[in-house]
C-alpha cells in the first residue's frame, strides 16, 4: 500500500482572481495525484482568467460560482462546500480575498464558504510586488496567521508585470507539501527532529573519495513525513543530488564523516529526536593530497584510519532525546542490530538488508525495528515512504512515554 500524502483528504480549492490562476490547474492534478479528493471554487474575476468548465473537467466535480450563490433552486453550496472540506486552500490567493476573509467579508461564493466552514484554511498569496508590501495587505495577513488560517509567503522572482520581487505563486509542489502538512495529524508538532541521510564523501585527493551507493530517500521521507506531522525539521544531508529548493526544512550539507558530526552536534541543540539514516564511511584515507594525483602517482595500498563514530561520540548528549538508529545488513539482522543498539546507546534501531532492490539507492526497504525490552517488530518491503511513516510511528510513541512492550 502507498500512503499519499493527502489520501482521501476533501480539499475546496478557492481560486481568485489573478494571473497565477492558470497555474492553480496544475495544482488540481497534483493534489490530486496525492490522493485528494478536490472541489473548486472561483470567484468573478478568476472566471475571467480561467474558465469554471476547466477545473470541472479536471476535478471531476462541478466548478461552483458566484452564479451557485444566488441560484433560487440550488442548496446552500457555499455551507456544504465548507462543512464537508478538511481543508481549504486559496491558491492564488488575492489582496482583495485575503481583505474579505481578514473583515468577516461573505459577499461571493468562496468568502462565505470559507464564513461557514470550521477547517484549516491555507492562503497563498500571489500578487505583484507593491500589493504585497502594502501595510494594509500586510495587516490583513497578520490577522490571518493564527488559529485555523495558515499563509504561505509567496516566492521571490520574476512577476507577470516583469518586476522582480516577492509575489510569485509558489511551486506547485511545495503547495501540495503545505497542504500534506495542514491535514497531517501533527503529533510531532513543537518536537524538533534532526535526520541524517545520504552518504559521507572521504577523499583521497582534490577529485577522488571513497564512499557508498546511499541515495538518502530513507532519510529524506523521513525528513518530510516528520515535516508534514508538525515537527521543525534539521536534516543533515551528505552528498547526494536533491531538490533543495523544493525542501519545506533546514538543510545542511555535508561531506564527509567529520563535517557530518559537527553539523549533527550543532543542529541537536534544543532537539527532541536524533534519527542517524545516513550511512556513514567508517574509514578514510590518511594523509589527503590536495591537489589530483596522477595515475602513475596512485598508490598500490590505501592506508585507512577509521572515521569517527557519530552516534558514539554524542552519547552523552543524547541522553533525553530519543534516538532512532540504522543499521545496514547482509546477514544475521537481529543479532548484529541488537549488538548495534546497545553499544550505541539507540532506543530504536532498524536493521534493514542490503541487495536485491533493497537498502542502498533503492525505492524500497524491509527489515526489523528493535527496541527495549526484547521488541522485535518486522517491517515488510515497502516504499522507503511508507516505512518512515511506520517508523515515526513508533517514535511518537517513545516521546508519548508510551514505549513499546
């Protein structure tokens, strides 16, 4: 089974009256594509950009309007819209809908759904650069960023009037992220949690290193299932490509084993939850040349020193924090991450074979979760995002002072 990010969430998507209105076409697909079960509704002046019959061929769904509004026979849509959604999303949203919703405003269709509804609301703003700036519409969005209402700064760059500044509509991406997050149950909202993924780079010379075939999705899907459950989120990322852009989260580079233990004692600060996903070098070369060494000047035999042990060298720091391990296996999974989770001082330790479509640079992962008092729980293969959902799971647990039996 795969868990979609916003599987049978009902989201009302009001769209307004802007040139991004195009863009929020996309964005019907892809929270679609996650799992959602989307309505749309537009006022006046997107109709003018889009037309109603375009999100209705995209959703499935009739496009609701002003002309629902005031229809003598309809049902009261603007109530049912808003009392059957999880979520309501208002992409683009307009200087002028943002002021409505600030002042109580129900005077089109989606200013009174969102009067009636009871749900989170997220606002994205897209407008041109001086509207976003206006101390007025800066006020109205300070009215709106607390309780059920949550805004989305628009991105940075190129506008429709070919001014440069804040305004653009955000990737659609990152919206159907925010969206995940609104609808998430948020059980590890106000923890912060610092992950580790990918591998460690230790070089030989100025072009050559030894390392491994980590792609770090294991600890990106963590990374963003913790995100999305309310969490405030440091990864500690070795050298992999990735989306930086598109990641709703601290980020911090690294390179090799060293440079990933500084940048892991300095985002533990104030931390909740440590989860080392990344799979460490435990070696590296000694004595680095800086420059690139000739093939002539290759040595026959690579002397190593080990590496330092992460995990180990913070133990004294991690003692109120819950600690989520990895180990990387071929054989005897439970034995050697037993061994693994104790002399490491883990609370949970997932011991996971490598090889045949599995571990390292592939989508999916199987293995055991080992815990305290003997628990063995297995974990069938699976997506790497659907496991860290299960994983975190079973971090919450520990946090909730609920461990397991």
């Amino acid at each position: 089974m795969v868990v979609r990010a916003l599987d049978k969430k009902r989201l009302l998507l009001g769209v307004c009256g802007g040139i991004a209105a195009y863009k929020a076409a996309y964005l019907v697909r892809a929270l679609m594509r996650e799992g959602a079960d989307v309505s749309v509704v537009m006022t006046a002046a997107a109709t003018r950009f889009v037309s109603p019959l375009t999100f209705a061929t995209l959703s499935g769904k009739p496009c609701l309007t002003d002309d629902d509004l005031f229809r003598p026979d309809a049902s009261v849509s603007h109530v049912e819209a808003g009392r059957r959604a999880d979520l309501i999303l208002l992409a683009p949203a307009t200087a002028n809908t943002i002021a409505k919703i600030a002042h109580g405003f129900a005077d089109n269709v989606l200013s009174a759904a969102v009067m009636a509804s009871t749900c989170p609301v997220l606002l994205v703003p897209s407008m041109h650069v001086g509207m976003w700036t206006n101390p007025f519409v800066q006020h109205n969005l300070a009215a709106l960023s607390s309780g059920r209402y949550r805004v989305m700064p628009p991105d940075h760059g190129e506008l429709a009037s070919g001014d440069q500044g804040p305004g653009r509509f955000p990737e659609v991406s990152c919206i159907v992220q925010e969206a995940a997050r609104c609808c998430g149950k948020q059980d590890l909202s106000g923890r912060v949690v610092v992950i580790t993924a990918g591998p460690t780079a230790e070089p030989l010379d100025a072009v050559r290193v030894l390392t491994n075939p980590s792609s770090g999705r294991m600890g990106l899907a963590l990374a963003k299932a913790a995100w999305r459950r309310g969490a405030v989120v440091r990864m500690v990322l070795g050298p992999v490509p990735a989306p930086e852009s598109s990641l709703p989260f601290e980020t911090i580079r690294v390179g090799t084993a060293q440079q990933m233990l500084d940048a892991t004692r300095t985002a533990l600060d104030g931390a909740h939850v440590l989860i080392m996903a990344a799979a460490v070098a435990d070696e590296h070369p000694v004595g680095v040349v800086e420059r690139k060494l000739h093939k002539d000047e290759l040595p026959d035999h690579l002397a190593l020193e080990p590496t330092p042990d992460i995990l180990m060298s913070l133990r004294s720091e991690l003692s109120d924090k819950v600690v989520l391990a990895f180990a990387a296996e071929t054989e005897d999974l439970r034995s050697s991450g037993a061994a693994k989770m104790i002399r490491k001082g883990a609370d949970l330790l997932f011991a996971n074979p490598v090889g045949e479509g599995r571990g390292f640079g592939a989508a999916h992962n199987e293995g055991v979760l080992l815990g305290p008092g003997n628990m063995v729980e297995e974990a069938p293969r699976q997506l790497k995002e659907d496991l860290a959902e299960w994983l975190l799971d079973h971090v919450v647990k520990r946090l909730s002072g609920n461990p397991e039996e």
